[in-house]
C-alpha cells in the first residue's frame, strides 16, 4: 500500500469513484506538472445529503455542517486528480483551493466553511498540503449544494 493510501486509510478516508461531469468539461486535467480540478461538489453515492444555503437560522445549512460538506468535496477533488495521476504519491504539493460557499445574504464564514478542506489536504499530505486559497461566497451553486471546492496540485 502507497504511503497516502495509508495515511486515507488510517484517516477512515476511502476515495470514492470520480462523477460523471453534469456538462462538457472531465474531472481533472493535467497541465504541465499541474492537476486542475473542476469544481468538486460534495457528493456521497452520487447523491447530495444536504442542499441549500449556508448561515444560521432556520431552513439554512448550519456551518459545521457545511464544513464537513468541504471536507467531502476535497475528498471528491482528491478522486478526481487520482483519476489522472493513477497515485496520490505523486503529488508533490497542494498548489490552490478555490472554495465556493452557496451563502445567506447575512453570512460572512465562508473562510470556516472551507477550513473544512484545508484541514483534509494537511492531515493527507502534512506540509506538502499547505496551499493558497480562496473562500467566496455565492448566491447559488450547481444543484442547490452548498459547497463547492476546486483544487490545484503539482506531481512528480
């Protein structure tokens, strides 16, 4: 087993089959010694568990929940740069993460909300996960999800 496999497995993380695109784009591309990722929704079994708007208050997607929602979109966005390197030894750092936060007019978290895929890429690749990053809130994403995380890395 490779050494991130171990450190997914010992993580409870098992890498998920990468989605079908919902248009005309692929998952991931490689671009020189970089892997860009499309934006990676926080699918589980080809299915969203929460949708809707992040803030607090009633009918709205509370933060922590939408940072486990992160962490699952990193998980996918990890899939999808696997998908085209074969192993996730090869990446060498975790470039950019450009995070999508679907938000209440009132809400100003999106940071928190993304912390819950910059935390994932640390605990799998310790320093090479260190990344630039940003955090936008959006009035609406793909599917009413209220996340959505892209991912640039580099390889070897």
């Amino acid at each position: 087993m490779s050494a991130i496999a171990e450190r997914l497995a010992a993580l409870g993380i098992e890498l998920p089959a990468v989605s079908p695109p919902a248009g005309a784009y692929v998952p991931a591309v490689i671009h020189g010694d970089l892997v860009f990722t499309a934006g990676q929704l926080p699918f589980v079994d080809g299915a969203l568990a929460v949708t809707g708007k992040v803030g607090e208050g009633a009918a709205l997607v509370a933060p922590d929940v939408a940072k486990a929602l992160a962490r699952t979109a990193a998980i996918n966005a990890l899939a999808a740069v696997a998908s085209v390197l074969g192993s996730l030894d090869r990446v060498t750092q975790v470039v950019k993460v450009t995070g999508f936060v679907s938000s209440d007019p009132s809400f100003s978290g999106q940071p928190g909300v993304i912390n819950g895929a910059s935390e994932l890429f640390g605990e799998v690749f310790g320093d090479a996960g260190l990344h630039a990053r940003s955090a936008v809130g959006v009035a609406v994403l793909p599917l009413d999800s209220p996340v959505e995380v892209e991912l640039i890395v580099s390889f070897a």
